[in-house]
C-alpha cells in the first residue's frame, strides 16, 4: 500500500519474489472437507483427532517442519529435546485452529462465542467514534478474531485478503455474512473503496505479520534480527485520519480462546514506521508468550528467499 501522485493504492506482490507461504500440495480442497466432516463430532474429539492428524501431518510438511524449529529456536531460544516437543507443538496447535475454523466459520456469532472464554480490552473499540484499521496475526484463529471483532464492535468489517492459489477453499475460509466482507488485495481500486469505508466509520482487518515483497515493506528489529513487515495498514491508517487497533485470539486453557484487543496505536504524519515499529514490539511480546501458535511456516526473515541475516 503506498502514496501515488497523491492518490492511495495497494500494491500487489511481485509473482517472482513474493513470499511463498502456502506453495505445498496439502492446502486444497478435500483436506478442507476431512476437517469439516469432523466437525460432526463432539468437539472434545474433534480436537483429540485433530491433534493426533497435527502430528502426523509434520511428517509429510519436513521443510516447514525445519522452518518453524528453526523460528522457535530463535524466538524460545530452546534447543534439544525441549525444541523437537515445542515444534511438534506448532502442528497441534494449528490442526486443532484449522478444525474450528473449518467447522464453526459457517456458524452463527452465538455458536462462535461458546468457544470463547473473555474479551480483553473491548473498551478499547467503545471509546472509538469513527473507522478503524485492524491488524492481527497469523496467531491461533485469527480468523474467528475478524468475526468477534465485526460483533464486537457493531460495525462493518473489511477483512483484506490475498488471491487464494486455491479458490475451492474461499467457502470455508472467506463467507460473507454476519457484518463481515472479504476483499482481495489484487481487486482494483480496493484502496479507494477502503478508505471510503473508513470514512463512513467502518473496520478494515489486515494482516500485520507477513512481508508482501513488494516496496510497501519495511525492515524492523524482530527477536533481534531484522525483518520485513507489511507497511500498508499504517499508511492506511494515516490516511483515513483513523487509529490502529491490534487484534489477537489465543487458544487457551480447556481449549477456548482468549480475545485481546489492544490499545489503539495514533499514526502521525510520518509516522508511518514508528506506528509500525510499536506493532511488531507488541506482536514479538504475544508471540513470545505463545510460540506454539504462531503459524508461520516460512522464514520470516527472509520470506523471499534471500540468506537470514
């Protein structure tokens, strides 16, 4: 996302650099329909059999299995035994995510709730008038943080997404409905029609841990080792004159999740990267907290393939 003659646009990744998180064989459409199919089942199994499918899916995902110990290492600072059981712990954690979001995203706000154990900081969004620009993470269900979010906050949310390499997923993962819309990155003029959105007091929901490879990154100190994170939620923030509002929801004891909506962030002009820069220090202290949900299956710090610093 970046300024062009005076004018706000989303820039689209560059096909030949643009980080490749999703390029394995296993994200398409009948591992969608095996976890929905489990979602007949009581949900204390459901999550049993999804932690068990977490484990062996590791076997078959050895790049990104190396990816998140090495990532772990780095963030946990763990190594032997304890990093191999921290690693292994990624892939549960994400199979038993996945199958909530597979099996409850159709379902009413009432039905997402029962899995919710509180809400943190919901004063945060009554104290705010007008738009908001949301920004969460790849940290436990952070789509189910998008759908509380709408709820919450009684407003129209924008959720800014990707092109999907697989398009048959987009009716498990990307439904319309409930004060929630879905909007391409790639779709032309997406930023005009954000801002509007915006100004008519409205939520836009980004992405906030994962480099584009495009300009509109910028390379920010993250576990002590630079890192390049997306700078377009905050130029779109300053833009529309709105605050920054941090999302995240975290698996939590007996298996329900933990909503936390943190303080608004203010984007003064120019300060697009010190706005971005207190992001990524509050997104290193979650993460830090919760490893093992943090469902990154690339190098973050070197999304593109160029050496880790």
């Amino acid at each position: 996302m970046s300024r062009s003659g005076g004018v706000l646009t989303v820039a689209a990744p560059h096909a030949e650099s643009s980080p490749r998180w999703y390029a394995h064989p296993y994200n398409r459409g009948r591992l969608y329909r095996l976890a929905e199919a489990l979602g007949w089942c009581p949900r204390r199994m459901r999550l049993a059999l999804a932690r068990r499918l977490g484990a062996l899916g590791a076997r078959f995902l050895p790049e990104e299995r190396a990816v998140v110990r090495r990532t772990l290492a780095i963030v946990t600072g763990a190594s032997g035994p304890r990093l191999e059981a921290l690693t292994a712990h990624v892939f549960r954690d994400f199979a038993m995510c996945f199958s909530d979001l597979v099996s409850t995203n159709r379902g009413s706000p009432s039905r997402l709730l029962a899995h919710v154990a509180g809400v943190s900081g919901a004063e945060h969004l009554a104290g705010l008038a007008g738009g908001i620009v949301s920004v969460t993470a790849h940290l436990g269900n952070w789509e189910l943080a998008g759908r509380l979010l709408a709820t919450r906050s009684a407003r129209r949310t924008h959720v800014v997404v990707s092109p999907d390499e697989a398009p048959e997923l987009e009716r498990w993962v990307r439904r319309d409905g409930d004060g929630m819309r879905f909007v391409p990155r790639a779709h032309p003029g997406v930023g005009v029609e954000l801002m509007a959105a915006l100004r008519r007091g409205e939520v836009v929901a980004l992405q906030g841990d994962r480099a584009l490879g495009t300009r509109g990154d910028v390379s920010l100190p993250f576990f002590g080792r630079p890192a390049p994170f997306p700078l377009g939620p905050f130029v779109l923030a300053r833009a529309a004159g709105v605050p920054v509002v941090p999302a995240f929801c975290l698996l939590g004891p007996g298996h329900r999740y933990q909503v936390t909506i943190g303080a608004p962030l203010v984007v003064a002009r120019g300060g697009e990267e010190e706005a971005a820069r207190a992001w990524v220090s509050l997104l290193e202290r979650t993460v830090g907290a919760h490893p093992t949900q943090w469902f990154n299956f690339f190098d973050v710090w070197a999304p593109v393939g160029e050496p880790a610093p």
